[in-house]
C-alpha cells in the first residue's frame, strides 16, 4: 500500500477504496458564504488510528459531521466499507464533542451505554441481563463501573467523556468517529481514553480521531489528515506529520520553534 503525501494533497495509489473504512470524494460543506471544508478527498486506513488535525476553523468537526451525514454537504460522495453510509451505519460508532450534548438531560449513566445497544434492543427497547451485561462491561472497560446509577449531569467533564465512548463501546462497531474526546479532560481520564481506544485497533477496528494537541500526535496515532478548510497531507505519521505540512496547514500559527519540539518526538 503506497501513500504519498506532499502539501498540495495526497496522492494514495493501490488501494482498493470498497475495503476502506472511510473514503471521501469531493466534500464542500459551507455555513453561509464561506465554504467550511472545500474539495476534501479523505482516505482512512483500515485498522489504524488516525488524527485530523488542523487550526480552530479548519473544518475538522465539520468534516466528521458531513461523513456521518450530521450536517449537509453541497457537493461529494462518502462510501464506508465501499457501501452508501445508510446501508452501513450500524458499523459505525460516534462520539461527539462533549459540548455539544445536553448533560442536564435526566438520565443514569447505564441508561447512556443502553443506547449504544438500540439495535439489539429493537422496538420495544426490552434490556434482557445480557443486554446489562454488556453495558456494564463497557463501563468496567472506561473505569465508570461503579457510576452506573448515577445522574450523568453529576459527573465531571472528563466522567462524561468516558461514559459516552463506553456508549460506543456497546455498539461493537468496525469505525469508531470521535469528536475531540480529550478536549477538557484530566491527564487520567486521557490516558484511559487512549489505552481503549488503542485497544480497539489491537482488535482490528479503524479509529479516528478530530484531534488538537500537536505534541501527542506521534505517540498516538499511526496516520494523520492535515486539513485547514482544504486537505493539506495526508499519510502515515511518518511521512505527513512534517514541518513543511505543518507550516501549510497552520501558517504563521506556530512558531519554528514549537514546530521544531514537536517533531522531536519522532526521532
């Protein structure tokens, strides 16, 4: 599998796009006037963990959203595992940005994991003890066993971030999609949060995730995706995650010199 990234775009040769998890042609999304993600073409590897990264306003969420159909796109074409995204959603996991969800919502946090489990519920939403099960094994998994009863609006930040990918986690997807999961969150909560998720990828899932610390990128993740409302590289870490992409994606954002500590970490 070849992958070549430069600044301009990347061009990704011998790969059969009806295996990828995730592959986007074409996609423009715009809030009035200005395009939010303009012409993206997106190519997630299979069983690897990917960040997109980029400056605040760069289109990151924005580009999760459209894919998952969250928000409309003016133009493009989004296939998962070489199939419409209607006919493959229930591989798909989604964790959203913890702002953007209502926590004063009366709701237990066992009663949150459920809902990963809907399509096995069915109708009538009837939770057997296997159904419990599993959701609390998903708890267990995330450290938040023992809040299982408790209001999910009383728990911290970074409790909350973990009860929702435990949520994910009941869903048993083949993509896992997050949405900044640890922005706002304790040095704890983070390190649990990426021991799951790299489990996850142990298990041949495919993770990605919008991502904002730079400095972490290279222990984390395997690929990354620069975008600053186009594409900027994509590819592995190694190949894309450069000073020069960097500098194209963020302008005069950074400064040399955290370029420089940044990419220190790889060697």
């Amino acid at each position: 599998m070849l992958e070549l990234a430069t600044v301009q775009g990347v061009s990704i040769e011998g790969q059969d796009i009806d295996r990828c998890p995730l592959a986007i042609r074409g996609l423009t999304v715009s809030y009035g006037q200005k395009p939010a993600v303009f012409s993206v073409d997106m190519t997630v590897q299979p069983g690897a963990m990917t960040a997109i990264i980029g400056p605040n306003g760069a289109g990151k969420s924005t580009l999760l959203k459209a894919a998952l159909g969250i928000v409309s796109p003016l133009s493009g074409q989004v296939t998962v595992f070489g199939q419409p995204l209607e006919d493959q959603r229930a591989r798909i996991a989604y964790v959203p940005q913890r702002a953007s969800v209502d926590w004063d919502f009366p709701t237990r946090v066992i009663d949150v994991v459920l809902m990963g489990l809907s399509r096995q519920l069915g109708l009538l939403g009837r939770v057997r003890a296997r159904h419990m099960a599993r959701a609390m094994d998903c708890l267990n998994r995330v450290g938040m066993r023992e809040f299982a009863d408790r209001q999910i609006g009383q728990l911290s930040g970074g409790q909350q971030q973990r009860v929702f990918l435990a949520r994910a986690l009941a869903q048993d997807a083949d993509l896992y999609l997050l949405d900044e999961p640890f922005a706002g969150v304790d040095a704890a909560t983070e390190k649990a949060i990426i021991a799951v998720l790299k489990s996850l990828k142990e298990a041949g899932k495919t993770v990605v995730v919008v991502h904002h610390d730079l400095a972490t990128v290279v222990d984390y993740f395997d690929h990354v995706f620069l975008i600053n409302t186009r594409k900027v590289a994509e590819g592995s870490v190694e190949q894309a995650f450069t000073a020069e992409t960097l500098q194209a994606a963020y302008g005069g954002r950074l400064a040399t010199a955290q370029i420089d500590q940044i990419l220190r970490a790889l060697g």
